[in-house]
C-alpha cells in the first residue's frame, strides 16, 4: 500500500510524523514523509485539519490525525485521535468493539460532574466554523445563536495545551457558572463540557458530541477513548491493526 504521511511547520506535527512511519514499518509498510499540501500517494495520512484541505476534497482515501477527545493534561501533548474521511464527527474511527478498560488510560470518570442546573446558555467560541456548510463564517452562526437564546453567557476560545491544567480548569468552572446548556458548533470542548455537567446543543455533525446527551455520556466517553491513541501506541503500530480498513459508522452516527 502506497501510504504518504503529511506533516507542515507545527512542532507536534514534525514530532509525530517519524511515529505515524515507524508504526506502520511494523507492518511492513514503508511510507513517506512530506510536507506537501497535495496527494503524492494512494493513501495520504494528514496532521490536522488546517494545512490539507485540498487532499480533504480530491475524493480519495485519507487518514487524519487530529487533537485527542478525551483527557487533560499531558493527554492534549501525547494523544491523537485518528478517523477515515473527515474528522471529530464527520470521521470514521473503526470501533468494532468498545474496550472499556481504555478509558482510565486518559479520564477517571469518577470524577465526572453531575448535570449541573442553572440559568445562562452558554455560546462557546472557536476559530472557525470547521467543515460546517450552514454557515459562511463563525461570526453568522454566533449571530444565530444570539437571536435564538434569551440569557446568553459568551465563553471565549481557549487552548487548555498552553496553560497548566489546574490553571484552565479553575478558569473553565468559572464560566460554568449559573450554566444550564452550552451551544457548540463543532468543537471538541463539547465532550469538556459534557465531563463537567454542562448539557451540551451541538449545531453541526462535525461536533464530536453531536446527538450525544449527558445522561448517556458515560457510553459515548467509553467510545470515544477506543477513537484515539497516545503516541507509543501509534510508534508500535497498534493503531493500523483497527484502521487498516475503512467500516463502520462516522462518530456522529454513534447512539
């Protein structure tokens, strides 16, 4: 199989590219890296969704690589999720079956918050509207969402990588706080959201929570730790062995 890996100027991309090759030589696989924006292979294997685009497009097999669903800390350095065609809920992981041991790897669900009640809705931020068609650009779903709901609490976008976790977490209850919902467009903040009690609207397929609730976000935790993979299990290969053939259902499919 003729396996291009895609990796451009960010560091953790340059970090894990060398990975994404070693683990598929343990299958005998000898794929190349390159920091081309267009397809220079049958399978390209893509590092994010902001530099490739046009591979994303061209109708032909990709796998991404992209920020991990579940877990805090080190987890947001060391830890991928991986999908088929697409990514967060437009991907396709290849869960087969849930392992349910895989999810104290990254969360203890013991500390979940229950359903929390309050007053305010939340508008959560984010770059940008993603892979969403509705919408031409952030700022018109944002005025959707403001035309919509009456007692609205604005959260600004954030990047929990580039704070200390106890830091981001003081911050973020905060902003819970006298919270009933939260609005998401498509951003994995959902399932933080989801972790900490906040029942969570999402208005696009592509939120990797989207036609989840919180009364049953144990089951979608649980599924959502078998999508990613910390970067020792990506060097030895495991992840080819569930990947290594597209099926299933795209996580926005998940019930």
């Amino acid at each position: 199989m003729d396996i291009a890996i895609h990796a451009k100027v960010s560091p953790w991309q340059i970090k894990v590219a060398p990975l994404f090759k070693e683990g598929l030589a343990k299958h005998g696989i000898e794929a190349k890296i390159t920091s081309s924006s267009k397809r220079i292979s049958d399978v390209a294997i893509i590092l994010g969704p902001n530099y490739f685009k046009e591979i994303e497009s061209d109708g032909l097999p990709y796998l991404m690589g992209n920020r991990k669903f579940v877990g805090f800390g080190d987890h947001v350095h060391n830890t991928l999720a991986i999908s088929w065609d697409g990514f967060n809920g437009r991907g396709t992981f290849c869960v087969d079956e849930v392992d349910e041991s895989r999810l104290e790897k990254f969360i203890d669900i013991n500390r979940m918050r229950p359903k929390q009640k309050g007053n305010y809705s939340l508008l959560c931020e984010q770059s940008d509207i993603g892979r969403c068609t509705e919408y031409k650009n952030i700022n018109q779903w944002y005025a959707h969402i403001k035309n919509i709901v009456n007692l609205l609490k604005i959260r600004r976008k954030k990047n929990p990588e580039r704070v200390n976790f106890k830091i981001w977490e003081q911050s973020f209850l905060s902003e819970l706080n006298d919270v009933k919902e939260a609005h998401v467009l498509n951003s994995t903040v959902s399932i933080d959201l989801l972790y900490y009690g906040i029942p969570v609207i999402s208005h696009d397929r592509g939120d990797p929570c989207f036609g989840g609730d919180i009364d049953n976000r144990e089951k979608l935790f649980h599924y959502l730790a078998n999508c990613q993979w910390d970067y020792s299990e990506i060097a030895n290969g495991d992840w080819w062995d569930k990947l290594k053939e597209k099926r299933g259902i795209k996580l926005c499919e998940f019930k």
